[in-house]
C-alpha cells in the first residue's frame, strides 16, 4: 500500500484515480461520483453528502455559514 506525503496510508478512486486517505476518498467518491438521490443524506447548501443523519447534523452545526442559513 502506498503512503501519503505525510505518512498516512493512500487509497486511489477507482472512478478517476485521485489519491487520498480513506476518509476524504469515501468523501470524494460520494460528492463526485455518486448521484445525490442515491446518497442517504446530502446539504441542500454545498456538495457534501454523507451516509448518516449525525455527519450531517455535525457538519451543518460546525460551519458558520451554515449554521446561519439555518437559523434563518
């Protein structure tokens, strides 16, 4: 298995090949490869998009932006 630069192990997409840890490609391959209305839960706000309801309850409290979009 291949390493990052910073010594963290390297997972490739086996969609377009980018390189990234296993966390930010599950990531990637859900905002970019999948279509939204086969990812559980996606922001109506940006590209996130997730597979459980708390990850994206967790990332809509964690961004001002976000937060006030929300509230409003």
């Amino acid at each position: 298995m291949n390493r990052l630069s910073n010594g963290g192990l390297a997972y490739r997409c086996s969609h377009c090949g980018k390189v990234d840890r296993k966390g930010r490609l599950v990531a990637h391959i859900l905002r970019d490869h999948v279509p939204e209305k086969q990812v559980p839960f996606f922001c109506t706000l940006c590209k996130f998009r997730c597979e459980t309801r708390d990850d994206l309850i967790k990332k809509n409290t964690k961004y001002a932006g976000h937060v006030r979009a929300v509230e409003h």
